[in-house]
C-alpha cells in the first residue's frame, strides 16, 4: 500500500472509533461477565464439561475455551472467564487437604 492507502485506512478507524464511543456502547463489566460465565456453566452439559477439564488437566486452555464456546454459545470473553473459573475449581478441588 502506498502511504495515500495507509492514511485513508487510519483515518476510517479513527471516525469509526469515535463513532463507537459517541453510540455510548459499552462492553459488559467484569462481573457481569462473571456472572454470565457461571450461569453458562451451570447449563454446560456433563460431556462438554468433561472436555473442558480434560483440556485443563493436558493443559490446553484454548482447546478448553473453544471447547466452552461451542457447548454454550457464548462470546470469547464469556468462555475465558468461565474456562478460568473452571481451571481455579479445579486446582482447588485437586489439591491436597493439609
């Protein structure tokens, strides 16, 4: 691209930008994606729940995500939040009484 290109392009996402901000738009917050996330996994089914913490257990957090996205339907960001909740269950459920 020559530079006439790179600047029509920066300048697009720039007004695209502020036309984002001006909608008043806004992603949900951490715990309203929190509590997506645990509701999403309370409906998980046992065999995609069993997936997900076998990815865990292999250490696959992705593969447990994408796992997550395509049992429930949720967003990326639902999905990270839930998987990570599942993987501190997890430690904490395996790991031993002193």
């Amino acid at each position: 691209m020559d530079q006439i290109d790179l600047n029509m392009v920066f300048g697009f996402l720039a007004i695209a930008g502020v036309a984002y901000l001006l909608s008043g738009a806004s992603t949900p917050t951490t715990s309203e994606t929190l509590a997506s996330a645990e509701e999403k996994i309370g409906r998980l089914d046992l065999a995609a729940r069993e997936q997900v913490l076998a990815a865990l257990q292999d250490k696959k957090k992705i593969l447990a995500i994408k796992i997550f996205r395509e049992a429930t339907g949720g967003t990326l960001r639902e999905a990270k939040v839930a998987v990570e909740k599942m993987a501190r269950d997890l430690k904490y459920a395996s790991a031993p009484i002193t």
